[in-house]
C-alpha cells in the first residue's frame, strides 16, 4: 500500500467531538476570509472568481463535513443494511448551490459576499461541472443519491473519478470539435482523498488449481498485474436533515512494487510505462451515450469499479461482523445501473470462493440475493458483450466463473424445457459464433434478483422482447421503476423565481413532497397568479435569452415561444425531425404562408459520440439550416434557430427555466424513460412529444388537454416498419415534398454538393429504423396547435401551471421509495446529534 494510514491512536475524545460550526453570516464571513487569506495564501492581486470560489466553497464544506461524519458514526453505530449503487457515470453538475441550498444557507451567503460587492451567482460560475457521465443515466444516479441522502437511507455511489470527463464541445464553422475536460486541473474542493482505504485490483496472470489445508481443491489467479485503488469521497447532503451520504470514487494508480522492481532493474522507461498504463484506467470517460464500446480499457474500468468496491464492501463486513458471510446479503444491496458494472456478479463470486473460501452453492445464494439489475435500454447496439478472448487475457478466472455460473444455469434451463436447444442457445450467457462473446445482460439477469425497467412502456416491452425467455423462467424477478428527478436541483436550485411563487402559496413542503404541488392546481385559471406565472417565465427567458447570446452568439426574443430540444444527438430521438419543422417553417415564411404566426425560437442542443457519424452530421444539418434561416431578411423575428454548444448540467439549470415548449419526439418504443422530460414539466413547460417512455405517464397525470401528443405508438411503430415506403408519405404531403426539395436541392449545403446525402438516404430508406417521415405530418400538426395555443395566454399559461402543479410522481424521492420498498429494504437512518 502506498500510504498506509490504517493504523489509528487511541486519542483523547475531544479531538474528533467538535462542537459544530454556527451556520450565520458573521460565522461564514469569518470562515470565508480565513480560507481566501491564510489557507489559500491570497492577496489583493488574486481576487479573482477562482479563488473567491474556492474559499467560499471551503467554508460551505466545512459544514458538510461535521454532518458526514455525524451520517457516518450512525450508520456504523446501527450496523445499518445499506444499498451500493454501482455506476460506471455520476453525472453530478456543480456542488457549491446544492450544498448551499440544503444547508439553509444561501441568503446569509449572500449577504456576506455583498459585503465585499461579490455577486454569488458570479462566484458560483467558477466552479466547473463534474462531468463524469454521457447523459440521462449518468443523471439520474446523481438524482438518486440527492433522494436518498433527503430521504436518509442508507445508500452508498460507487464510480471512478475519471481524470478528463465527457468533452467540452465547441461547435467551430458549424461541426462539433471536441475539447479535453480536464476538470481536475484547478483542484476539486469537494472530494476527500482516503488512501487508508486503497485497494488493490489484479488483471492478466493464468489460474491454477491446488489443495487447502483440508485437502479441497482449491483455484487461485497468480501472475497478475496489479492497479491500486485509491478512493476518494465526495459528499452528498440530504435537504435540512443534517444527513451527509458518499459517494466513493476510485482513482486508478501503480503499485509502488512495479516501480521498484523496474528501477532497480535499471529499466526507467518500463517503470515510468507501467505507471502510466495503471493510470490509464481512471483516465478517461467513454463518450458513447448508449452504445456498446468494445475497447479493452472499457473493460479494464469496469472490472477495476467492480473489484474494488465489493472489496471495500467485504472490508466493512469484516471489520464490523467478521467473517460471518450469512449477514452480507442481510447487511448489502448492490444496484447495478446498467450493465456496465455487471462484472461484479462474477467478482463477488471470485471473492467469496477463492478469498474467502465459501462454497460454490452457499456464495451464490450471497450473491443472487445482494445484487439488482437496472437496464436502460432496448437499442440492441447497446447491449454489452465482449469478446471471450479478451476475457481470457485480461480476467481469466473471471472467465471461469462465468463458465461455471454458465453450466449450472443451463443445468436449470436444461431441467424447465428439456431438449429445448433454441432456448438453451438463446440464453446462454455465452454467445457462440465466429469469436464467442460473454453476454452481459444475461450475466446480470442470472445474478440478480430483482431486474428492473425505467419506464412503465420500457419494462413492459423488456418482459414481451429482449428478457423474454428470462421473463418465462423467472417472472417473480422483473419489476418496474419510472424515473425521476431531484426537485431541489431541477426546480428549487435552479428556479428560485418560481420556487418563491409556488412557496408563497402552497408553502415549501413541496421540495421534499412534490405531491404537494397538486394544491397549485386551485390557481389555475386565478387571473393574478397567471400574471405573475407569467413573469416568472419572461425573466427566466430572459436569463436563457443571455446564455444562447454568450454561448451562441444570437439573439432571443423573449416574446417568442422558445422551443427546445436538450439531450445527446441520436437518431433514434430525431433531432433530424425537429430539423425538418424548421425547413418547413422556413418554406412557409418563403412562400408567404405566414396568416396567424406565432414567432418561434427553436433551441438545439446536445453532445454527439465522436464517432458517431450520423449523430455529427446532424449537427452539421442543424447548423447549416440555422445559418440560412437566421440570416434570411425574410424570415425577421418570425423564427429563430439556434445549437447551443456543450450542453451539459449547469446549461440545463438555465435552459428548463425558460423553456416554453419541451420536445421529447423519439422514435415510440426507443426512449427508454427520458428525464429531460420531467425536467421541463416541472418548470411549467408543455411537452410535444411522442407516446413514449415516461411521456406516457407524464401524459397520464396531464391529460392530452395539457400535453401535445403526436406520431405513431410503439405497436404501430411495429407494424408499420413491415412495410414502410417513405416516399409514399413525401408523395402524400405537399409540406414534405417542400421540405426535401430544399434539402435535395442543396440549399443548405451551397458550397459543399452532397454533403447531406446520408441524412436523405437514412430517411428516404424503406430500412429507416426511426420512421422519420412516417411522423412529419403529425409532427407539423402537432406544432401548430401548439403555436395556436401560444397565442392565447391564458390557456397556455393554464397548461403551464398544471403542467407543474402534476409533476409530483416525477420526483426521485419517490423513485426511490419504490426502488426501497420492492428492492433494497432498509432502513431511513438520522445522523447522530452534531
Ligand atoms: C437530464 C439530462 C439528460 C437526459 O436528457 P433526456 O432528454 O432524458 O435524454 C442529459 N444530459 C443532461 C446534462 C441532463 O441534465
């Protein structure tokens, strides 16, 4: 071990019993200067937004900190079960206004920083996104852990602290560019390095069989190469309730053997090499939102997660019940978000026979009774498998627990449905072929015992598709869990305007009882709430209307209706029919057809894959339509295009505020669940959306009244991919045939001929999978009610606050009561007295 701290003093109690730090304005101010002079040692010249923010940020943290290890001692003292959810992303955002606001503290904050003429908005901009994840999945574990932290329940994150996280996205002569994050590079205020509990990961090396003490035969994973572990926590604080969760990232680094050994050998180059390789691990994150990624790494950093948590898992049990293995399952839940962490079925296996020397039956009812399964998708390119080759090498007695897990589950197939060997095919955890391949999902199916969906739509097509046959052998193990998002970031943080207006008439139970909003629905159609509604709404435009004008560089009508679409670029949730609205829209203008207008801002914006083909040139198309349309002295202030570069968190914070209309226009039966989605709602802007994923139930709370609906539904989404001829649809419809005359004709693309092609092809193919122009009439219908309904605010301003006021079964906090009352048991857990 690099550092062991393990080895504690016996010390006199009142050095760890602090009495806790007042939470007033002259007691922060006092922290505050402390920080900013004596511990960051700046002077007049340094006074910059950095600095400013790392002090403050310190001062808050300092407040976290006594209530963690208050959350902490309680959790020890009750020996509480506890739930481990294992994600390869956490998509936290920034962490200075959550902390703030669950502390109660923002005022007396800003009021100190007044003193000295500070703006905390300005200061909170310094801090950089904690970008460790693609999208809504990485999103909804940070969700998750806000929930759980207010809802006291004992629930650990388990992720890597990646070096660069996703890329920072730079739109340059219309394309995407891609930027390293390296948002370490200025320090981070908010993570706790615990080198005390370092572990250690192995990969490579061969297996090989000998005999215990007792003469049993007995395998162990000799020649490896080893990864330290180093962990390093983060805080997550409840709101109001003293209580302060973790979340545990591993960082990846050399052992200090490796380097000794090289350096005595004379060889600094193999040394400095093998640092370097370890180190690779917890380098960088993967960019692919929903995609299979085979790279070797990727396997590396999901074995490395793996391993390292369920070591510190059996860390804790030893220190706190011995090796009483009955108590694991009892005492742990490990949720797997996805199949990325999946490994750990086999790891904790590995663990608990060739470590702890368990046999084979009494681990597997440890295992198959601790682990859980979330899947996020039915796209069949996102489906993990890898290759058994690169198991072999790089965990190769992984791969003979897989094999063995394998045999003894075919066995019970085998037993079910004898002779059955389709079945027995389909369902193998290893897929035959050319190069055979382990299948990850089946892996996680097999070991856990609950599986679950995001979305009712999503976990009722999982049990009739993909999980069929599992579905049939173990119904009892599926369930389904709708998402959710965390009310304190998504409407209380990032819209006080309209946080200050529910409070003032419903009260603030709503930020820890979203339920609570119903009561809004009283008010309406009350003619002075709907104006100050209505404020609300233009000042939170207004701040949207100065990030575009920053970050785009155009300018917003704040009178306009502004239409957004946020969310990764992905064929499947069709920005590319958006696209083809504003070429319609844009033909109507051109052609005069302009009676009844409502003036439109349409906002894009999102991250493609980098190797993502398709998704960059539909970047590209945005962009080139948007050049067109906002320099055309026709078009005026009647329609506006905008991509908005690096969406991420903190954009989102401004973006749901202001937004009028939400697009969530997926092809029907591809959005899993959506959360972006919710995220809109509860800000009061109407969804125009597809019978999809959670739109379903959002559509369900609303009524279709109060939701613009449109497009085919997953069944006829099947049916109609039997046979589908798109240019039947263009034959039909003028509209259409105005919009691919445009877009064939090259009138986006002047100077680089054929540049769309692929984009015309994908949707005039009989193949499309994503049925684009199926949906273009409907689509264009549905936006024209929704400009028609714009055009009376009253009605709309009507929809909007109902559209808030039935947002409550979109909170985590009760994603997370379901997921603890079907899956994870425990028990809500208060911090001992500070
Ligand atoms: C909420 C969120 C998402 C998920 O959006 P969807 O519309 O559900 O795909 C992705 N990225 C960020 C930054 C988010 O805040």
């Amino acid at each position: 071990m690099t550092r062991n701290r393990a080895n504690t003093l016996t010390v006199h109690p009142e050095l760890t019993d602090l009495p806790p730090l007042a939470m007033d304005e002259s007691a922060i101010d006092a922290d505050f200067l402390r920080y900013f002079n004596r511990t960051l040692g700046r002077d007049k010249q340094h006074c910059t937004d950095h600095y400013l923010y790392e002090a403050l940020a310190y001062a808050v943290r300092d407040r976290l900190m006594e209530r963690w290890k208050a959350t902490r001692a309680a959790y020890e003292k009750r020996n509480a079960r506890r739930t481990c959810y294992l994600s390869l992303e956490f998509l936290m955002g920034r962490a200075l206004g959550n902390a703030m606001l669950n502390l109660d503290i923002t005022e007396p904050v800003r009021q100190v920083l007044q003193r000295y003429g500070l703006a905390l908005e300005e200061l909170a901009e310094a801090e950089h996104d904690a970008g460790l994840g693609n999208g809504g999945l990485g999103r909804l574990a940070a969700c998750f852990l806000d929930s759980c932290a207010t809802l006291q329940l004992p629930v650990l994150g388990y992720g890597l602290r990646y070096e660069y996280g996703m890329f920072r996205q730079e739109i340059v002569d219309g394309r995407q560019v891609e930027e390293p994050d390296h948002w370490l590079r200025d320090g981070h205020v908010w993570e706790l390095e615990r080198p005390e509990y370092t572990q250690r990961v192995h990969f490579g090396g061969r297996t090989e069989f000998y005999r215990d003490e007792k003469g049993r035969q007995r395998v162990r994973w000799v020649g490896t190469h080893d990864v330290l572990a180093v962990p390093y926590d983060v805080p997550v604080p409840g709101y109001g309730n003293d209580s302060v969760n973790s979340l545990r990232l591993w960082s990846a680094t050399s052992t200090d053997e490796f380097d000794l050994d090289d350096f005595n050998a004379g060889d600094y180059d193999l040394a400095v090499e093998s640092k370097y390789d370890a180190e690779h691990i917890t380098m960088v994150l993967y960019p692919n939102d929903a995609s299979e990624n085979g790279k070797e790494l990727r396997l590396r950093q999901q074995y490395f997660l793996a391993s390292a948590s369920l070591k510190d898992v059996l860390r804790r049990h030893l220190r706190l019940n011995g090796n009483d293995y009955e108590q694991l399952a009892g005492r742990n839940c490990f949720q797997l978000n996805d199949t990325h962490p999946s490994i750990a079925v086999a790891e904790l296996m590995r663990l608990l026979v060739d470590e702890q020397r368990l046999d084979w039956d009494r681990a597997w009812g440890i295992v198959t009774r601790s682990m859980a399964y979330t899947n996020h998708t039915l796209l069949p390119e996102a489906l993990e498998k890898w290759p058994v080759y690169l198991f072999e090498r790089l965990l190769p007695r992984l791969l003979e627990i897989i094999y063995e897990i394998n045999a003894r589950f075919l066995g019970e197939v085998e037993r079910r449905w004898p002779g059955d060997t389709d079945r027995l095919r389909r369902m193998s955890l290893i897929e035959e072929g050319e190069t055979p391949m382990v299948r990850m999902a089946w892996l996680a199916i097999v070991g856990s015992f609950s599986v679950n969906g995001v979305a009712g739509l999503h976990s009722r097509l999982l049990t009739q598709g993909l999980f069929r046959d599992f579905f049939e052998l173990w119904p009892e193990k599926f369930n389904n869990k709708t998402n959710g998002v965390t009310q304190r970031r998504w409407l209380a943080m990032c819209n006080p305007r309209l946080s200050r207006l529910i409070s003032e008439h419903i009260g603030d139970g709503w930020v820890t009882d979203l339920a609570q909003l119903r009561q809004l629905e009283t008010l309406a159609d009350d003619a002075d709430f709907q104006r100050r509604w209505r404020e609300v709404k233009q000042a939170n435009k207004q701040r949207l209307a100065a990030l575009v004008r920053d970050e785009a560089g155009a300018v917003f009508s704040p009178d306009a209706l502004f239409d957004i679409q946020v969310k990764r670029i992905h064929e499947y949730k069709r920005q590319l029919l958006n696209c083809l609205h504003v070429i319609h829209l844009y033909a109507r203008i051109k052609r005069g057809d302009t009676a009844d207008w409502t003036p439109r801002c349409v906002l894009i914006g999102g991250k493609a894959a980098p190797g993502y083909a398709m998704a960059k040139l539909i970047i590209r198309l945005i962009t080139s339509v948007a050049r067109l349309v906002n320099a055309d002295p026709d078009v005026g202030d009647r329609l506006k295009l905008v991509f908005l570069p690096n969406y991420r968190v903190s954009s989102m914070e401004l973006i749901c505020p202001g937004a009028d209309l939400s697009e969530q226009i997926s092809t029907a039966g591809k959005e899993a669940s959506g959360t972006g989605n919710m995220k809109f709602m509860m800000n009061g802007a109407i969804t125009l959306g597809t019978y999809d994923g959670a739109n379903i139930e959002i559509l369900e709370e609303l009524g279709e009244e109060n939701f613009f609906r449109f497009g085919l539904d997953a069944e006829a989404v099947a049916a109609t991919r039997a046979d589908y001829r798109p240019q039947a649809f263009i034959e039909a419809d003028p509209d259409l045939q105005a919009v691919m005359e445009l877009l064939q004709g090259g009138r986006f693309n002047p100077y680089e001929p054929g540049l769309f092609d692929p984009l015309i092809q994908a949707l005039t193919s009989p193949g499309d999978p994503w049925l684009t122009l199926a949906d273009f009439r409907a689509y264009v219908d549905a936006q024209a009610r929704a400009a028609a309904a714009y055009r009376d605010p009253a009605r709309w301003t009507r929809m909007s606050i109902l559209n808030t006021a039935r947002s409550g079964r979109f909170s985590t906090d009760r994603t997370m009561q379901e997921y603890n009352r079907d899956i994870w048991k425990l028990e809500a857990v208060p911090p001992e007295a500070l």
